[in-house]
C-alpha cells in the first residue's frame, strides 16, 4: 500500500478521516507518541491493527474520543472517579479502563467489558476525532515489542507500507506513553506508569475520599 505523507491542515484532516471511515489504517501524531487509528466501530478495521502490530487479539486496545461529553460513545458508566480524573486531565496522557459501550466490538477490549479511553491533547488528534465523529482505536504507531515512535518517520520506517495515510507534525511534545488507570470500579488501579505521576492521581482520588 502506498502511505500518502500530509502535514496538517483541514484538507488533510478530512482526508484522513474518510481513510477512517474506509476501514483503513492512519498514523497521527498525539501529545505521548505517534498512534495508529482505525474506526474502533469497524470489526475487520480493528483486526487490521492486530495484524500490522503483530499483536495478540487477547490484548486490548485503547480508544480515542473528541472530549470528556463523547465518553458515552465508547464507555457505558462513567463512575465519580473516572470524571474528576478526566476534568483534572483530559485532554491529556491518562487513559481511563472503563465499563464498555456495546457498540465497541469485543475484539478492541481483548473480549473483556472494560476499555482503555483517552482524550489526546494535541491540535491534530482533536482535529482528526471532531472530524471522524465517533471513536477510534489508537494504539502506539510500532510493531509489537518495539520503541513507540515518536516522529511520523519512526513510525513510517515501521508501518508506512500498512497504512493509507500520515499525518506528519513533527516530534511529539512528551515522548512518553500514557498513564493507564483501571476505574472501573472502587478500586482505582494504575496498570501502566506514563506521563501522569501515581502522586498525581493518588491526588485527584484522595479528595473523592
């Protein structure tokens, strides 16, 4: 497949969305690192992703939405824990595991009822999911076991050949992957250190105490 390399602007937003809405594959940068989207409501999009990775299907993948009031597209309860860690962090490098909506098909969540969500904090990715209107999976642009990329030619020089479409903005601010914490019930877990400290959340979470 031959990748098209865009730099940011509208028509190359709405380019990448209708790739998208295609089914196909895009890399666009985020704040963390540059990610690999399909539409997370796509089935055979979403098994696209696994395959391109070399990634087991037993392993989740996150989603994006355009902003805390889209949560109901990809999350079926939102717990107290869950909107005041994402007022204190969205847009931002906090994913939120959650009860699933059904709509998301059990193949992005690894056949589990909960899914990672986040709201990037970077123009383009915001851009691209007011645009495609409805979740999308996005997971680091590389392949399984390698170093998330941080620059669309980190992740071309990976995946270029998998994808229709790169939206290229430069190196990305933090380089770091997100903070992943399981809110999906009382217990608030962090699964994955990132961006966002322990000390931060524990600090969102202890004045809901």
């Amino acid at each position: 497949m031959n990748c098209i390399i865009l730099k940011p602007g509208q028509a190359s937003i709405v380019a990448a969305a209708d790739a998208i809405r295609r089914g196909e594959l895009v890399i666009f940068p985020t704040e963390t690192v540059y990610g690999l989207a399909t539409d997370a409501l796509n089935e055979s999009a979403v098994r696209r992703v696994f395959e391109v990775k070399g990634r087991m299907e037993n392993h989740p993948l996150p989603v994006q939405v355009a902003g805390v009031e889209h949560l109901g597209q990809a999350a079926s309860d939102v717990p107290e824990n869950a909107r005041l860690l994402a007022q204190r962090f969205w847009p931002g490098p906090l994913t939120l595991v959650m009860k699933k909506n059904e709509s998301i098909p059990g193949i992005v969540s690894g056949g589990l009822d909960t899914i990672g969500i986040r709201v990037p904090d970077h123009p383009v990715a915001l851009a691209l999911l007011r645009e495609v209107g409805s979740p999308i999976v996005a997971t680091s642009a590389n392949l399984s076991g390698r170093p998330s990329p941080k620059s669309a030619q980190e992740a071309i020089a990976q995946l270029g050949d998998k994808v229709s479409v790169t939206l290229d903005a430069g190196a990305c601010e933090i380089g770091v992957a997100s903070t992943v914490v399981d809110v999906s019930s009382d217990t608030v877990r962090i699964l994955r250190l990132g961006a966002i400290t322990p000390e931060q959340i524990h600090e969102v979470i202890r004045h809901n105490g």
